[in-house]
C-alpha cells in the first residue's frame, strides 16, 4: 500500500476490503424485481437492470478499502467499472488489478486508469459510455465536471468541503441530488470528566494517518 500507513492500518484497510467483497458478493443472485398488484387485466412488474459502464473515482486515504468499495457493488449488478485511483496511491490499485486478472475476469469487466484529476478524472467522468459515475475524492475539475454531465442525475461525494461546497452549489442549480460527506467538520472537544477509554479512542480516531482520516 503506497500512501505510507503503519502495518496494522494497512493490514486492516485490506482486511475490510475482503469483507466489502464478500458482503456485495452475496447480492448478486438477490437483486430482482417484484409484481405490482394492479386492477382489471393488467400485469405490472419492476425489473432492476445494470446501468452499463461505471466510473468510480477513489481518494488515497483508504486506496485498497475504497477500490473494493466501487468494485464489489457494480460487479455484483452485472456492471463494467473504470476505476481512477487517486493520483498519490496509483500502485495500490494497479496491484488490485492484477489480483483481478489472477482471479480469471474477463478482459474490460474491471479496468484500472491511474492519472491525475484535471486529465483521467475529466476524461472519465465526461466519456460517452460511462453510464454512471461513484466519486470519493477532492479533485477540484473532475467534481464539477462530473456534477455537471447531463447524463449524471445524483451525487454521492467524499472529500474535502471546499468542492464539497461547489458541488452543492451545481447541484442545486441543475435540481440535482446531492449527498455529501465533507472532511474538516470534525473539532473534537474532551472535558475534564470524560471517560479515559473513550478520550483515548477519541485520539487514536482523531490523529491516525497525521489528522487526515479523511
């Protein structure tokens, strides 16, 4: 894992991704319709269908945890996905992809682009084929660009509250959904008779990978 964590943190970043992995595995004979009760001689039904071509960009905090994050959900829709990792942590994900290729996938199911925002981030999220797009980072280009394709209608974001802040803005002028989850709203504040274990874990939360969980 390239992003510098100590052993036990890179150990448990793999350890939850194998856990993602076999969680949405389990969807994958579960995703069906249901018959709608209608009046007269009509049959309604629902039908879930693959969007087709996900793009999926990744920060560098938890560069193995998120890849699977993207990975395991669309597969087990019977999607394709392009992931972009992040810029500093491309050889995690370009390790990911061969473990990906040993296990057997067919060629063009999971594909890897590392590069950096302003060109693989735009160019992926822009891409005619790419039907949906999962982003988790703070690029500043690839966010506007992707709120702003018409053929993108919600918005999950991750990352920093700066463009977090300009994705709302483009997201509400376009009547767009937006979820997001922002970094740096977190101030922590421990009084006199707080509890030790809870203040420890408190620290150990608050400063692990140097303050910059997320």
């Amino acid at each position: 894992m390239d992003n510098g964590k100590p052993v036990d943190a890179a150990s448990a970043d793999v350890r939850f991704a194998v856990q993602l992995a076999r969680y949405f595995a389990g969807y994958a004979d579960k995703i069906h319709g249901k018959v709608i009760p209608a009046d007269g001689n009509v049959v309604c039904w629902t039908r879930h269908e693959p969007v087709g071509v996900v793009g999926a960009i990744i920060p560098w905090n938890f560069p193995f945890q998120l890849a699977l994050l993207k990975i395991a959900p669309a597969i087990a829709c019977g999607c394709s996905i392009v992931l972009k990792p992040a810029e500093q942590t491309p050889l995690t994900a370009i390790f990911l992809g061969s473990l990906v290729k040993r296990a057997g996938f067919p060629p063009g199911v999971i594909n890897i682009v590392p590069g950096f925002g302003e060109t693989a981030g735009v160019a992926l999220v822009t891409h005619p084929d790419v039907n949906c797009v999962a982003f988790t980072g703070s690029t500043v280009t690839a966010g506007v660009a992707l709120v702003n394709h018409p053929d993108v209608n919600c918005i999950a974001f991750t990352g920093s509250t700066v463009v977090g802040k300009l994705i709302m803005q483009s997201g509400a002028s376009q009547t767009k959904r937006v979820a997001l989850e922002l970094g740096g709203k977190s101030p922590l504040i421990i009084c006199d008779d707080a509890d030790c274990k809870s203040r420890n874990a408190c620290f150990s939360s608050k400063f692990a990978r140097r303050e910059r969980v997320g």
